[in-house]
C-alpha cells in the first residue's frame, strides 16, 4: 500500500473558504451569499476582499436560494453557504424548483456534513443530503477529501456552468492531496492500485480507507483504492476497470446507506458488471452529540468498518 505524505491537518471547510477567495480574484462575477454562518463557513476573508460582492442574507436560508438563483440571470455566479443540514433539508424545494429545474449556475456549499459534525448532534447531523441532491435532474454533487482537494473543487465548479452540491466538513482532517492539483468533475482519482479488491471513498472516508487499506496490507491484501470526489455524475468507467480486475469492491462514505455512494455503486454494478460488494455507511440511523471520533465508531464508519467489510467481500469472492 502507498504511502501518503501529510503535510498538516486542516478542515475542508477552510478549503473551500481558501478557493471561494481564489475564485473571486480571478473572476468578478463570483459573488456569494451566507445564512448567518459566514465564520464557520470560512467565507470571511471573501467577504472581506469583496464586500460588494457579500451578501449576509440571515437565517433564511429560503430566500438565499432563491435570491443566488435570480443572481445567474444576470450572469452571477452565486455561491450560497450554510450547515449542509440547512443547504438541502430546510430549503429542497426551492433548490428542486428554482435551482435544478432550470438549471440555473448556483453553487450550494455545505459545511458541517455528517456525523463530524460531532457535539451539535442528530439535528444538525444530516447524512441524507447526497441522496436529496443526487436524485434531482442537472445537479452534481461533490464530496472532497481533504483541505487540497476542497480548494480544487471550489474553483472548479466556479468554471462549471450548471448546478453544483459541494459537500465539505468541520473536523480538522489530514491534508494529503496535491497542493496545486487540477480538480475534474466527473473523474475518479487512482490512488493505490492493487489486486485482490476495490475500496471505493469518498469525503471523510477517503483518509479512513488509505489506514485500512495499510491493516490489509499486513494481512496481505492488496487494495485498489480509488477516490470518488465527484458522486455525480459517477466514473462508472473508472469504477467497472477495476472490478474487473480485483473481482470484489467495498464502498466507504460518511453518509446513510440509503441513497449515496454505495447505492449508486451498486446501480453501476449490477446494470454493468455484477460483483460481491459490501459498503460502510451509517445504517438507517440518526446521529447523536460525541465527538467524530467516538461517533465514526459507534455508527460503523472508521478505519476497523472498512477492514471488516473487505474481509467480509473477501469471503465472497468465487
């Protein structure tokens, strides 16, 4: 198993506070609009640089989607940013009819996802908004590994003319991407190839799989671990090469089973290329207050869940 340099560790909400920024130098119609949470969003220092290009709109996180979908007529990019919790629970209506319906150029940046969210517990803990997000027509839907690659992808989908659900988190998490990488939506990223079974990862996971993927390579296994930054559209393609060459696959996500990247995966598969196939999420369950740590553990999705579910696949396999 490769071995990955960290260079720090940092919150991928930061990541996209550091490309929302970069985004707005580089172009004058990135504008952006907040719920109340510019600090946790790290939209500060854009809210700084371009004060005329802010827009604090307060807790009603109805009227900011409606408003940044009005601002793309004007040919606007509007980046919109809350909890992920508020970003697609509160307001799916209005990004179902003002949003993806006619595919207006909204960017929807949601902080604080899943069970990392930690001590604000199971209301603020939402791990249905991929599956939300993922069934409406148009939208893409992005879930970055680390302070790197959240960057990347905020710049990115401020060149991307369409709907975007960019998904990021709180907790500080290693940094092991590339600092200046180029972000493809759409296109898996390799990151260790191997023989005997598939991990596929996405956001938190990501880093839990590469720890796993360390375990297994003690017992001998060798995993062919691939990152899914981009949910959707999925890299099928990416995805069928290397079932077909391992013969097994685990999906890892910080998400309920229902509705995200497992099941998706699994559509894949068994339209395509049927394979022995477990997946580690949360199980039809809310979340509570704990730290990440204690949480990730409790409900099934740390490093020891990833290792299990590939010996499990493995006694699968013909």
């Amino acid at each position: 198993m490769r071995k990955f340099e960290i260079t720090g560790n940092k919150d991928t909400r930061s990541g996209f506070g550091a490309g929302l920024l970069e985004a707005g130098q580089k172009n004058p119609n990135v504008v952006a609009l907040c719920a109340d949470l510019t600090g946790s969003l790290k939209m500060d220092a854009f809210k700084d640089a371009f004060p005329e290009r802010f827009f604090q709109t307060g807790i009603a996180e109805a009227n900011m989607i409606g408003m940044a979908a009005g601002m793309t007529i004007g040919g606007k990019i509007p980046f919109t940013g809350t909890f992920a919790n508020f970003s697609t629970g509160r307001v799916y209506d209005q990004i179902r009819q003002s949003v993806a319906y006619s595919e207006k150029n909204v960017k929807i940046c949601a902080s604080h996802a899943g069970l990392t969210l930690g001590e604000d517990g199971a209301t603020h803990q939402i791990l249905e908004d991929v599956g939300m997000m993922k069934m409406l027509p148009h939208m893409v839907v992005i879930n970055p590994c680390d302070y790197n690659q959240t960057k990347a992808a905020t710049l990115a989908i401020a060149e991307y003319d369409g709907p975007v659900y960019l998904r990021f988190g709180r907790p500080k998490v290693p940094v092991f991407t590339p600092e200046n990488q180029k972000f493809e939506i759409g296109k898996a990223v390799m990151l260790n190839e191997g023989t005997d079974v598939t991990i596929v990862a996405t956001g938190h996971l990501v880093w839990k799989s590469i720890e796993a993927g360390h375990i297994l390579a003690e017992k001998g296994i060798s995993v062919e671990l691939i990152n899914i930054h981009t949910i959707k559209p999925l890299d099928e393609e990416a995805i069928l090469a290397s079932v077909r060459k391992t013969g097994a696959i685990v999906t890892a996500e910080e998400h309920q089973l229902a509705g995200g990247l497992g099941e998706s995966v699994a559509r894949c598969l068994v339209r395509n290329h049927p394979t022995p196939m477990e997946m580690v999420g949360v199980n039809d369950s809310f979340g509570e207050s704990g730290t990440p740590e204690e949480l990730m553990t409790k409900y099934g999705i740390d490093t020891n869940d990833v290792v299990n579910a590939v010996l499990q696949v493995m006694k699968r396999k013909g």
